[in-house]
C-alpha cells in the first residue's frame, strides 16, 4: 500500500472588486490524503480525500454579501485495469 498527502495555498484569482457571486473565491488553502493499493498485476486501487478552503470572499457587486464559510470536500475513488 502507498499512500501521500500534500497542502497546497494559493492567492486570490481575482480582485475582491471583479469577484462574482457565481465562484465567491478567495485565497485557497487545500489539504489532501490519499492511499493506493495494488490487488494483483492487473488490478490497482486508490481512494484520495481532498479539503478546500476558499476564503472568507467578500463580493461589491449586485449580489453583494459575505461567504464566511467556503469549503468544499471532496472524495475520489479509481480502479486502474491494466
């Protein structure tokens, strides 16, 4: 069995004044683990968990407000065949 993890942080992709209300993301910050498993020659298994934060954003726009809880989670699940 293999497993690795990562954290990764990344700035704001737009300036608070051209944020919109469809992607409200701020600074990033992600952390993730995962663990891959190889059944037999033919056959691998892995499963990865990733956590994201995207910021307390705050939109100036028509649809003004404040996102103050931003997360995304999100599990993976793959089988490689060989």
């Amino acid at each position: 069995m293999v497993s690795a993890g990562g954290i990764a942080h990344d700035t704001s992709p737009v300036d608070s004044e051209d944020r919109t209300a469809d992607m409200p993301v701020d600074k990033q910050f992600r952390l993730s683990v995962g663990v891959e498993q190889k059944r037999s020659d033919k056959v691998t298994l892995g499963l990865i968990f990733q956590y994201t934060d995207l910021g307390d954003s705050k939109i100036r726009s028509y649809y003004a407000g404040d996102y103050k809880k931003n997360e995304v989670f999100s599990l993976a699940f793959n089988i490689n065949w060989k």
